[in-house]
C-alpha cells in the first residue's frame, strides 16, 4: 500500500519560514563568533604593544633623569656663571617642550584608531541588507 502525502501551501511557507529563521540564527551565531575572535586578536595584539612599551618606559624614566642632570652640570660647566638652578631649568624646560610635543603627536595618532572590529561589522551590515532585500 502505497501511502501519499499530501502538502498543502501552508506547510511550505512554514518549512521555508522555519529554514528561513534557523538559518538567520546560525548566521547571527557565526557573526558573533567572529566579533568574539576579532576582538580576542586586537587585545592580544594590544598587550603584546603594550607589554615593551611600560617596560621600557620603566628603563627610560631613570635614564631620562640622569641624562637631564647631566645636562643641567653640563649647561653650568659651560657657563660658569649661571648658577645651578638655571642649568636645571634649561634642560628641564626643554624635557618639557619635547615630551609635551610627544603627548600632542600621540593624541593626535590615537584619533585614527578605531577599537571597533571593522571586518565583522562590515560583514553583519552586508548581512542584514541582504535579509532586508530578501
């Protein structure tokens, strides 16, 4: 006996409607994936930059300190007349002009940074157009 199924439209629409939404799910899951992975990649870049940088921020403070004292009795052994404290001025105003004109450079780099994961949120833009267009 041969058993015949009948279907009627309505289970169609509600098996395209049923694909339609479970494939919407796997493609938000793996659009989630991906920010989770891309913003995992950029923090351990992050901190494999950041991790030499403090590093040699540490070794450079004293370093800086010496050479800028050094510097100081070295303004006031060219010129003997000047006493200690201009030395100490000169060079710590002319420390002064150039880390601050570092922490200008620096901002200004940090205003082209962007933290956002681009390629996933491009991706999930493109996907949503393309769900609205269908």
């Amino acid at each position: 006996m041969e058993t015949q199924f009948e279907s009627t439209p309505d289970t169609h629409v509600a098996s395209l409607l049923t694909g339609i939404a479970d494939d919407a799910k796997r493609l938000l899951i793996e659009q989630l994936t991906l920010f989770q992975v891309e913003i995992k990649h950029d923090v351990r870049r992050l901190i494999e930059a950041i991790v030499p940088i403090m590093v040699g921020a540490l070794v450079l403070v004293p370093a800086v300190i010496l050479l800028g004292m050094g510097a100081a009795y070295g303004v006031c052994w060219l010129f003997p007349d000047f006493p200690t404290w201009a030395g100490f001025a000169i060079v710590g105003c002319g420390l002064a002009v150039g880390g601050g004109a570092l922490v200008a450079w620096g901002a200004w780099s940090l205003k082209s940074v962007n933290p956002l994961p681009n390629k996933s949120l491009q991706g999930l833009k493109e996907n949503l157009q393309w769900k609205t267009k269908t």
